[in-house]
C-alpha cells in the first residue's frame, strides 16, 4: 500500500552557502522574472501534503520571509554544517507532525514539477523504503523517505547529505526516473543562464498559437509520436508553474 500525500511532510532545502554560485545568495537570483526560490515553493503548493518545511538561513531572513505563509520556516543556524545538517534540521521539524513519510526537495531545482513529486510518493510503501526520481543509474532528488528512514535523517550532518542513508544498501530503494531536463538543478552562474534559456524557450511554445486543422492538413510533416519524445527523457514536463 502506497503513502498518501497528505501523510507525507515535504522539507524544502533553502539554506545553502552557494558557494559554487558566488557571493550574493542564489535562491534570491531572478529567473523568468521571480526569485529562484519562487519556482521550487510555487510547485510545492500545488499538492497537499501533511506540512510544508522550508530550511533557511538565519543570516538572510529574506528568504524565509518570502516563505513563511506557505512554509513552517525551520532556521537553519549553522548551514556551514553542510547538506546533511540542512536535512536533520528540516527532518526534525517535520517529524513533529508525525508524517508517514518524508519528501526532501531541492530549493534549487525550477524545472521540478508537482507531478514528479506525488508519483515518488506514491511508490513508497510495500517493502520500499526510499523513492528519489533519478532513474537506475542516477540517484537525484527529490526524494521521499519512509519511517525506516527518520532516525538517520533527523542525525544527519556533514555535507553528503543523505547518501550515506541511501547508498549504505540497509534499505530497498528505487528510482522514479524523472525526465532529466526536469531535475536540472543550480549551482553556477552559467548553470542559471542556462535556466533562463530553456524557461525563454518554453515561454515562446506556450505563445505559439496552434495551426487550423485547415492549415495543418496541407503540410507534409510525418506524425510525431509524443509519447516516444517524452519516454527518451527529451520532454520538459506537461505542467508548467
């Protein structure tokens, strides 16, 4: 029997030192015209979970400003800690509400989409103790945690984050296998002008008004299948924020 999303607390990462980004804070970087951070919190209050936890900074309150309807806002004193510590603090907040299950998303992954979200979700349970959206060969979050899991995770520290968690072979885990495009996350300056491109691009297909039956009837163009694009991993997603 799968975990429902309502038993299932979501912790947002959200207090990063990104180092690999530069000096000023990337999840208050603009990209398509609101934070980055806007775009992760955004699609996570499209489902309907049990609580909402974002992890942030305690030396930059803006953030959790931004976020404080929406999130429980757990502060994060000591990000230097690493990934790991960002996790137990969120983790440790979240097991307050006694969930079935626990998401861990990534603050800094836009293209992320709330679909993505429930069907990890709905893979946990029977026997399965950590789902994260990667395929067989690529372990990516976001990535949900059943109970087995709670104690490694409220205990995290250091920055692997939860990989010794999932890669210590105690539990049966799977993967979801995400589109790749989907899972891009931010680390660079250049990783977010990337970002900027591919959401330009996808603003541009939304604009573009569909031919007339009429008109499409006189084109020789062979028919795409859809479903094959999006098999091979090449499709964005059906939803957009």
């Amino acid at each position: 029997m799968s975990v429902a999303m309502n038993r299932t607390a979501i912790v947002m990462l959200a207090s990063g030192l990104s180092r690999r980004y530069g000096r000023k804070d990337k999840m208050l970087a603009d990209l398509g015209g609101q934070p980055l951070i806007e775009h992760a919190a955004h699609m996570i209050t499209e489902v309907d979970p049990l609580t909402r936890v974002a992890v942030c900074p305690s030396d930059r309150p803006q953030i959790g400003e931004r976020l404080i309807n929406r999130f429980v806002v757990a502060v994060n004193k000591k990000p230097k800690m690493g990934l790991g510590h960002s996790i137990a603090v969120g983790v440790n907040v979240a097991l307050q509400f006694k969930p079935d299950a626990i998401l861990v998303v990534m603050g800094d992954m836009p293209f992320v989409e709330s679909w993505i979200l429930e069907g990890v979700v709905a893979r946990l349970g029977a026997g399965i103790d950590i789902v994260h959206s990667g395929g067989a060969n690529s372990v990516r979050p976001p990535t949900v945690f059943g109970p087995a899991c709670f104690d490694a995770l409220a205990a995290l520290d250091g920055d692997d984050g939860a990989k010794q968690i999932i890669g210590q072979g105690a539990h049966n885990v799977v993967g979801f296998g995400a589109p790749p495009p989907l899972l891009m996350d931010i680390d660079t300056r250049e990783d977010l002008d990337l970002a900027r491109q591919q959401l330009a691009i996808r603003k541009r297909y939304e604009q573009v008004e569909p031919q007339s039956l009429e008109s499409a009837s006189d084109m020789d163009i062979a028919p795409i299948d859809l479903g094959q694009h999006r098999s091979a991993g090449v499709s964005f997603g059906a939803q957009r924020r």
